[in-house]
C-alpha cells in the first residue's frame, strides 16, 4: 500500500455492506464448455474490427475453471458481499428449452463457496449477454424477449438457492443505447428508434422479472441497477441547459421516472417520435408492470458530464473546454448536443473525467426526486495503465485516490440523509473491457492473460485494510 494513502477520517455504519464486483462475460471464459451456447457478445466480438486488438471473452480470466482462487481472493479482502451476472446462454442455451444443469451447476458451486467464506451473493441476472438466438429473432427490439427473459428469471430464482437479494438488469441503458442506437456494443445496431424500442422492453422485461420473482419467492429482494449520471449544462445560455435537460432524460429520466412514477417523460416521448418506432411499442399496463415495486436501486457511477447545444463548438473551445468526437454521429444528433471535457479535471485511462462531487449530487437527487428505497453504489472504480514492477508488486496510487474520494462522496449523502447501505468496487479482477478488450484495467487483482496468475495490486490491500478500519 501507498504510504501517504490515508482512509476517510468519518466512520461509515458498522453493517455497511463492502463489496467489489464482476460480470460473466468479462470473466468467466469458457465460452463453448458444458451446455453454454453463443452470446451476442460473443458474436460481436468474432467480427473483425470491432473489438480493440481482436480480443474476445472465448477465455477472459477463465474465473470458471479457477473460481476458487477468485473466491479465495475475496475471503482475503474481507468483503462482505460479491456481485457477478448469471449467464443467460449458460442456463438456457436454447432460449425455450429446458435448463441447462451444467450451467446451473456451476453458479451453485460458486454461491456454496460464497457462503463457506461468509460472503453475500449479489447476483445480476442479465449483464448485456443476450442468448444470440433471441437477438436473431429481434433481440430486446422484440417484446417477445422480455418474456423470455422473466421465464430465465423464474428459472434462476427457482435452482439458485441460496441467494436472498437479486439484481435484474445491469446498466439496461447501455444494452439498448450502445448496443441498439449507437452500435458500439453488441449486437452493434445504429438506428436510434430502435434504441428507444429496446429501452421499453428492457424495463418490461424487467417488471416481468420482478413479478415472476415474487411469485416464486415472495421474500426475495429484487432491485435493479441503472448507470446514472449527473448531467450539466457548460454554461448559463438556454441552449446548453435544454441541451443538458434532453441528455439528462436519455441517462437518467427515461429509466427512473417509469421505476418509481409510473409514466415515461413526455418530452423524451415527443423526441422519440421522430424516430420509429420510438415509443409507440407501449401497451396498455406496460407501465404498471415495470413500476413493480423494488427493495432497493444500484447505481453505477464513474464521472459526471458536461454538455453544451449543437453547433457551439466555437463558445465551448473559447470557455476553454475540450471538444472531442462523440461516439457516434447518431448520438450527438439525436440529443441535438456536444459533449465537453472541464479544463484541467484528471481523466482515467477511459478518459472519462474524475469529478466525486457528481455522485453526491447524483444520490441526493435520487433522494430528494425519486425513492427512500435502500441505494447500493454497485460499480465505481477507475480503469488506468497499471503494469507489473521490477519487484513483482502493481502499484496504482491514482485507484486509491479515486476510491477515496468517491467514498468521501457517500459519506457527504449519507449525511444529507441517503439512504446509501453499501458499495461496490468495479472491479475484483482486470477483465475484458467490451469494446476495448484487453486494453484497459479496472481490477484491484492484476490478471496475466497469458498465464491466468492473479497479482493484488495496492489499491486491493488498501481497500481490505480500509474495509478492517470500518468493521
């Protein structure tokens, strides 16, 4: 550990629940072994060009053949709880079928193992690896999946015991906007219309989760986590304040304002429109099934935005802001906006900016707007160019500064009167980054693609003693 990486000097509550987090496909490898059938990621990432270096997740961090040592690796950091995704084309490969005992086999083995160490299970039903066979039926442009997907739900509630708080969706926003509209992700559409459609059956297939859960498991706890951000305008001017208020709808109101208000934004309605079939795929009672009632919200933060209107590159250049690409033409044209970078503000090897104070201001809006359900920090954590020194050791001061400081962050909510009961590191292991394969590192484990060896890097005794200071 750095010498001069201090702790927050203020104590969170005693039954706060640590964590650190992961996602199947970004670890798991394995890819064709016992029943598990393709993925769109897994298709996505065969296609030539699409993934930096070629890279796919065919063997990732193989954490199936190697799950122990990974379990070990948690036990060690004294978290009290671990979030992974469940593998939807392990647990059923052919969609309608029945399930695939081999696959359910393998996340009892990982759940029974959790507990033997005393760590909670926190699992996520779907992290954006849609069986391919669905998506070659419509994927989640489809209603027909949200069915699907509440039939894998009931599947996974009924064989996993154990388990006593489940996710639905990960970042739901990301599966239909980058996958869908901007073609970035899997299944690498771009037709934004097509994006809104998948925004609407994500949260109904999500609803439909939530009822199949409850009728199962009245008890069980189901949430979802959403990737939420704090949006703001690049100055005072009317244009780069709608500009933040359409792009806040896209991240944040589209997906919180059915949740918990039982109605989509009328103006992302109005916008959608203009690009069918938008939301013209809601039926009757859709909204009152995906406003299921939750027992608690995750959400995934990085770094704040900055926005300004479209065609102001020249006032934003002059503001002194950094104007760079978007990443696709349909996403600045549909938002009618350009995204900009604050002078001087540190930037992760994602080159995302590193701003605490937009998480704060994110949970107390959460508080304040929309739900006093209980909220998780399920992913924060920062992705930069760590290697192996001389002596053996990896060293990444720049993580624990980030750490520290977002933590800071949630104290200041808490104090605010969040109700914030525990977070979650992005993330146990370096992994397969999507787009970017192999090329940048969020772990607090170093991994050896090559070889599989697992070095833990500073920021992982950091946060283990920390965890210790809080207990």
């Amino acid at each position: 550990m750095s010498p001069d990486a201090t702790f927050p000097q203020r104590p969170f509550p005693r039954d706060f629940m640590w964590g650190t987090a992961t996602a199947a496909y970004q670890i798991e490898g394995a890819a064709t072994e016992d029943g598990r059938t393709p993925s769109i990621w897994d298709t996505f990432s065969h296609e030539s060009g699409l993934v930096t270096n070629g890279d796919t997740g065919d063997v990732a961090c193989d954490h199936y053949h190697r799950y122990e040592e990974d379990l070990d690796l948690l036990a060690a950091l004294k978290v009290r709880a671990y979030r992974f995704s469940v593998a939807w084309p392990r647990i059923h490969p052919d969609v309608t079928g029945p399930a695939n005992q081999k696959g359910l086999d393998f996340y009892k083995r990982l759940i029974a193992g959790l507990h033997d160490r005393g760590i909670t299970p926190l699992p996520t039903m779907y992290h954006w690896d849609l069986p391919q066979s669905l998506e070659e039926k419509g994927g989640w442009t489809s209603r027909e999946t949200s069915y699907r997907f509440a039939d894998y739900a009931a599947t996974v509630l009924e064989q996993l015991d154990g388990v006593d708080k489940w996710t639905t969706f990960n970042e739901p926003w990301t599966s239909a906007w980058l996958g869908y509209a901007y073609g970035i992700h899997a299944p690498g559409r771009s037709d934004i219309g097509a994006g809104a459609s998948a925004t609407h059956h994500l949260l109904l297939a999500h609803g439909l989760g939530v009822q199949a859960c409850r009728d199962i498991r009245p008890g069980v706890e189901i949430g979802l986590t959403l990737n939420l951000g704090a949006i703001r305008a690049g100055s005072n001017d009317d244009a780069d304040v709608a500009a933040a208020w359409r792009n806040d709808g896209n991240l944040n109101r589209i997906w919180l304002d059915p949740l918990f208000k039982g109605e989509y934004p009328q103006d992302m309605v109005e916008l959608y429109a203009e690009y069918p079939p938008g939301f013209s795929v809601v039926q009757e009672g859709d909204l009152e099934i995906i406003s299921s009632p939750i027992d608690f919200l995750g959400v995934n933060y990085y770094g704040p935005g900055t926005v300004m209107g479209e065609g102001r590159e020249h006032e934003a250049r002059m503001a002194g802001f950094h104007v760079g690409p978007p990443p696709s033409e349909e996403s600045i044209n549909h938002l009618h906006s350009i995204g900009v970078g604050v002078p001087g503000r540190p930037r992760t090897a994602m080159d995302w900016e590193i701003d605490a104070s937009g998480l704060r201001e994110l949970l107390e809006r959460l508080s304040k707007e929309y739900t006093q359900i209980p909220l998780y920090i399920t992913e924060n954590g920062a992705a930069y160019h760590d290697y192996v020194g001389t002596d053996g050791a990896v060293r990444d001061p720049e993580r624990i500064e980030y750490i520290k400081q977002h933590l800071e962050a949630c104290l200041d909510a808490m104090d605010e009167g969040v109700n914030l009961q525990g977070y979650f590191i992005w993330s146990l292991l370096d992994n397969f980054e999507w787009g970017f394969g192999y090329s940048r590192r969020f772990g607090i484990v170093w991994i050896d693609y090559d070889t599989g060896r697992r070095i833990p890097k500073s920021s992982y005794y950091w946060y283990r003693d920390f965890i210790n200071a809080n207990s």
